[in-house]
C-alpha cells in the first residue's frame, strides 16, 4: 500500500474520481453514456500525442513540433487520397511516413547541432507550420472521397434505444497506450530509452548509440503525430491548418500530470492516460456547467501546479 501511495498515478486517481463526482452531481448531462463516448472520439487525438510526447521525455528530450508535422501529414495525406484515391492503410501510411520523416530531422539537428531540443523544435515548429501555410494558403480541405467519409465505427453497442459505437480514432488510441506500453516496459530498447533520460552521459560511456535513440523517440512521435492526424481528419472530415497547431501546451501537460519528469527518465503510459482523461474531464465538466471559458485555462493551470507540487514533494521525500 505504501509503495501505491507513492506513485503520482494515485494521487491523480483520486483527483479524477473527485471531480467526476462533483461534475456528476453539479450537471444533468455529464455522466452520460454519451457525453463519456463524446470526450473518448474529441480526445482520443491529444492521447495518442501524448503517448509520443511521454516517449520523448522519458529520453530527457522534448517536441513541440508534433503540432505543425501532423498538419503537414493531413496535408499531403489528403492531397493523395483525394487525387489517387486508395483505402484507409493508404492515408495511415502516407501520414505515418511524413510523420517519421519530419521527426527525423528534428533528431539529426538535435544531435549533430548539439543544441538544446526545445529551441531546435521551436524552430522546426514555425519552419515546417509556416512552409504549409505558405504553399496551402491556409486553405481548407472537405472535398473527400465518401469510403473516406463513413463513420467507420469498429464495433458498438445498443442502450436505452441509441447506438454507441466505438469509433476508429478510439481504437486507435488504445492500440497506441498497448503498443507504447509494451515497448516502454518488456523491450531492450524502452530501457535504453529510460537510461538516456535518466543520465545522457552515462548511458555514452555504457555505449548508447545515442543518434539512434534519438531518431527513434523523434520519429516515434513524428509516427504518432502522422497517425493521429489521420484520425482527426476522420473525426472532422476537413483538414483545418489551424486546427492543430497551439495545442503544444496541452499534450505536454497531460503527459506532465501524468507523472513523466521534464528532466527525463520518469513516465508510464497509465499517468500519462490519467493526465489525458483528468484535463478531458476539467475541459467538459466546466463547458457543461456554463463557465466562462476564460477560467478554463485558469482552473487547469491550478490543477497543474498541484500536481507537479505534489509528484515534487513525493520524489524528494523518497530521494
């Protein structure tokens, strides 16, 4: 029981079941099966983010690109899909691929530039944002083909007369939680990416090769910005250049709540799904409840700072 109650994890689970009684009781709408199934299909893009953000800082790293290479995935990704038609492992794939490659070349100026990965990312955020806009004109895209358009639920379920169906974006965020899970905690490759985190100069001197797990946790969540965009588009069906970038602060505070360390090598994929789940949860409880949107950001900075307080002061204790 002691070591459960040392995890940021429960600390954040009982934040989460008090706030869930407290909106269940303050609202008529908010514990519905579908206002539940709503924050799952609106929120599903920000939890398969974070997953790609908990892998970059765990490596001691951190990408605010993710934002503008989504976009640019959605981008071209609809360009091909409407001019050569396809399925939807065609999107997900040509998405994923820009995906890898644009966090590639975060990687390689991160390494070769020595430079600290916040302003490389910072960069690259307005270089590859500001190219789209350049080139697209900020114009944006509806026009595609009707296979692209369907609903695409996976499966579902009827309750009290209306269907609830599990829709893509949803499957696709539990299958990234099971597979960063897995890499992160039964791989070779999860450990090293922990021991770079936790000491980038020891893990040199243990033979890292650091330039491929740079590449790896760079390109994994450029991968994960790729395949999450895809599912957005499926949620919206309009590629919106505005639509993504600015969201930066979210992901990485959902992941942050969830315990993961900005000075690298601390994080799990259940944190980071809490941390997800509690600001979906702030975010529609007080959309609900009729408060002024100007206290959102306010009331989430709070929740924030008492999280990282807390997680501080456990870490110290234990040290």
């Amino acid at each position: 029981m002691n070591n459960i109650i040392k995890k940021p994890e429960f600390y954040l689970f009982i934040i989460i079941i008090a706030l869930v009684i407290f909106f269940a009781f303050s609202t008529d709408n908010f514990f519905t099966l579908e206002n539940l199934f709503d924050l799952l299909i609106s929120y599903s893009f920000l939890g398969i983010m974070a997953a790609g953000m908990l892998v970059v800082l765990i490596s001691g790293g951190i990408d605010l690109s993710f934002t503008a290479i989504a976009t640019i995935a959605q981008y071209i990704m609809a360009i091909v899909i409407i001019n050569y038609s396809g399925n939807l492992l065609h999107a997900f794939l040509v998405a994923g691929i820009i995906g890898i490659f644009l966090g590639s070349i975060n990687a390689f100026l991160i390494y070769y530039l020595n430079a600290p990965a916040m302003i490389i990312t910072i960069a690259t955020l307005n270089l590859f944002y500001g190219v789209t806009i350049f080139i697209t004109r900020g114009k944006w895209i509806y026009n595609f083909p009707d296979w692209f358009n369907q609903s695409h639920s996976v499966f579902g379920f009827k309750a009290g007369g209306t269907y609830y169906g599990i829709s893509l974006p949803v499957v696709l965020l539990i299958l990234v939680f099971i597979l960063t899970h897995i890499l992160l905690r039964y791989t070779i490759l999860g450990r090293k990416v922990f021991a770079m985190g936790g000491n980038i100069e020891a893990a040199r001197r243990a033979g890292f090769n650091l330039l491929g797990l740079n590449i790896f946790v760079y390109s994994y969540i450029g991968f994960l910005s790729g395949i999450g965009s895809v599912g957005q588009v499926l949620t919206l069906h309009s590629v919106q250049p505005n639509a993504i970038v600015g969201r930066e602060l979210e992901v990485i505070a959902a992941t942050v709540l969830g315990g993961a360390s900005l000075a690298g090598g601390a994080g799990s994929v259940l944190g980071t799904a809490m941390g997800v789940a509690l600001l979906a949860i702030v975010w529609n409880g007080l959309i609900i409840m009729g408060v002024s949107s100007y206290w959102h950001k306010v009331i989430i900075g709070l929740i924030i700072i008492c999280s990282v307080s807390i997680n501080a002061y456990n870490r110290k204790k234990n040290a």
